[in-house]
C-alpha cells in the first residue's frame, strides 16, 4: 500500500530546486524507492524522476543500488535509490543545537521548568489540533488531518490503514532530532499529543528513531465501547 502524503515542506535547502526536493522528499518518505515508485507517487514521467533521481546521487545525497535486471526483463537494470546521510541536513531539524543549549541553562537552574516547557509546548499543540480535527468526521480523516499537522511541523508524515479499524501514522523524519536524543520528554510529550487529540482510539508506538528504528511509527485503533467504557 502506498503511504499517503502531503506536499513537502517549505524548510529545507533554497539551494536544491522545487522538483528534485519533491523527488528527495520521495525517497525518504518510502526509505527505498524505484524511479517507478517516485514517478507514480508525485505523478511525473518515470524519465523524469530518473533525471532528478540522477541528480542527487551526483550531488552525493541519494545513493543506488542495483537490485538486478527485472524478471523477464531486458535492458535497463533496476536501481534501488535511498537518502545518504549527506541529505540529513535538508530535512527539518528546528535549531537542534541551539534549543539544546537553552534547555541546558534552564535545567541546571531548574530541571521542573524543562518538565514544564515540554507540557506547555504539548498543551499548545493540542489546542491548535483539537480546533482542526474538531471539523472532520470519522476516524481516518482525522488521522489524515493529524498527519498533515505532524508534516507541516517537519516530521515528514505519511499515514496508511493497517487493518479493519487500525491506521499506522509514520514520522520520517525527527524535526527535533537533537533534542529528543537528550530529553525524553521529547518523545513522551509526542505520543501524548496523539493520544490528547484522538480520545477515541487507542494509540501505541511501535517504532522509535531514539531507540535505533529508521523512523517513529505509530498505531492507532478505534476503541471499542468496552475498551472505551472499562
């Protein structure tokens, strides 16, 4: 199943042309990708993706590999392509290092007002998600309007339905990377805010970047009135 998306971000690099950031953004959001599967997610000619595809991994920010020639195939040899770690900075990343170093000062004054700064950045972000949400109807199109919360905020989200009743909402990117590898309280006022803002389902993670996973996966399941009720 392919994850939907939403348009890229805005905030990266001025330096990387609109559509080759799109065709970045791409390969990123799906961890590996075909030109192929690039041409039909952003809806160009598979030429097309294949130039810009060729681009970045000139310019050093995707890499490819050959997965061999297709079965019963001729000519050209299927390429597998996927980010670099040379790509990392033109993802959002919301001045990590500076944010760090101010939460550093306040935690060796006061490690309460680190708590609280996490709870009143949590408490504004549900306000502002509940005025949203409160408009849609149904589930699945509130997990697909909290998805496009989550990528306008830089975590580069796509959502897909895993099951009867289940939806699995996948953060490709951490736009305060630096931060959540040093406060926990990054990553639990995250799922909080999910949590807050979809009462009527229950929501687990099951993927985490901090712990080592290639990205923050969560899911999220409709509660049963019993669940609901008990």
């Amino acid at each position: 199943m392919t994850p939907k998306t939403t348009s890229p971000s805005s905030r990266t690099s001025p330096t990387l042309p609109g559509g080759r950031r799109a065709v970045l953004y791409a390969v990123r959001r799906r961890g590996e990708a075909t030109a192929e599967q690039v041409a039909e997610q952003l809806g160009m000619t598979v030429s097309g993706a294949r130039q810009h595809l060729s681009a970045l991994v000139r310019d050093g920010l995707v890499a490819a590999n050959d997965t061999g020639p297709r079965e019963g195939a001729r000519g050209r040899r299927a390429l597998l392509y996927a980010t670099t770690p040379a790509a990392d900075a033109l993802f959002p990343k919301a001045y990590g290092e500076l944010t760090n170093e101010l939460l550093g000062y306040l935690s060796d004054r006061d490690p309460a007002m680190v708590d609280g700064l996490f709870e009143r950045r949590r408490e504004h972000r549900i306000e502002n998600a509940r005025a949203r949400l409160a408009k849609k109807r149904g589930l699945a199109a509130k997990v697909a309007e909290l998805t496009a919360i989550l990528d306008a905020d830089g975590y580069l989200a796509t959502w897909e339905k895993a099951g009867a009743d289940l939806y699995r909402v996948i953060e490709h990117n951490c736009a305060i990377w630096a931060v959540a590898q040093r406060y926990g309280q990054a990553c639990t006022s995250e799922i909080d805010f999910i949590r807050a803002v979809l009462p009527e389902a229950e929501v687990e993670r099951v993927k985490h970047m901090v712990a080592g996973a290639p990205h923050c996966a969560y899911e999220i399941r409709r509660r049963t009135r019993a669940r609901a009720t008990g």
